[in-house]
C-alpha cells in the first residue's frame, strides 16, 4: 500500500492508504482525529470541512494523495493557528464567538463550519452577510443566524475591535 506523508495538526504524519482513499477516512480511522464528521460522504453537507494549506476543503471529496506534503488543520488543531500554546485554554477567535454567540444545537455539524469561517475569514476579513451565506455546509438545526452573528463577531474581534 502507498506511504502519504502529510503534517495533521502541526505534526508530521505518514500514513499506509490506497492513494484514491478519502482524507475523512485517514484522518477519522488511521489517525484517530475526530473533529471533522462523517455527514453525508458526497461534498454535500461540508461538515468534514478542514483546512489543507490554510484553505477549506470537503475531506469526503479530497483524496489522501492530493495532501502530500501539505498540511492538513482539523478543529483540533485550529487554536494553533491563533497563537495558543498546546494544552491551554486558549481558543481560535472564532472558536470563542461560537461559544460567546451559543451557536451550536446539537454541534455535529459545527466543526466543518468553524472551518469554513475561518477559511472565509482569511479570505475576506469584513465579510458581508452575501459571503458569510456563500458557505454551503449545512446545520440542520438551523442555527444560521447565530452563525452570521459569530462570524461577524470573529471578523471584529480578529482586527482588534470590541465583537
């Protein structure tokens, strides 16, 4: 079986997979990372979302191949990105609006759309309420609204000003 090398969360990985096998399942079952879920398998729903290379990808549609030598950020590893050191309780800016604005219901789907606003923010840091609802994962507890206000509230808390 193929050798895939790859950096999960800050840390060097290399993993024995068929090279069409889907990152989920790498991540899930060979690397026991849990974060991102299994929801619909078809780049549908988007709650396996993570970041490969700092840029939101469906890991159900992204092959183990297509990593080599990138690195992958899953929920687990996102407070990094922010500054945290290992082990504190410190969390990314967005993670903390998603708790400040009570966003998640049942919280399944949540991973995937912290990671894509976190992609979203990187890409656009005032984003308007046209692109925060440009992100396609699904939260069947339709918490949409609380969504909106976390982003939003990320975006100001990430320039500086009160969220």
């Amino acid at each position: 079986m193929p050798q895939h090398s790859f950096t999960v969360n800050g840390q060097a990985v290399s993993v024995d997979a068929p090279a069409d096998m889907a990152l989920l399942w790498v991540l899930r079952d060979k690397l026991g990372v849990t974060g991102p879920k299994y929801g619909c398998g078809v780049n549908v729903c988007k709650a396996c979302t993570c970041l490969v290379d700092g840029v939101a990808v469906t890991t159900c549609a992204t092959r183990v191949s297509a990593v080599a030598g990138k690195t992958v950020t899953t929920i687990e590893g996102l407070a990094a990105l922010a500054g945290a050191a290992p082990g504190s309780d410190t969390l990314h800016p967005v993670q903390q609006a998603w708790l400040d604005r009570d966003v998640a219901q049942c919280g399944f789907c949540q991973p995937g759309q912290i990671m894509a606003a976190v992609d979203l923010l990187r890409r656009r840091p005032n984003p308007s309420d046209a692109d925060i609802d440009a992100i396609e994962n699904i939260c069947r507890c339709g918490t949409y609204g609380r969504i909106r206000a976390a982003i939003k509230a990320a975006a100001a808390a990430m320039a500086g000003a009160p969220g």
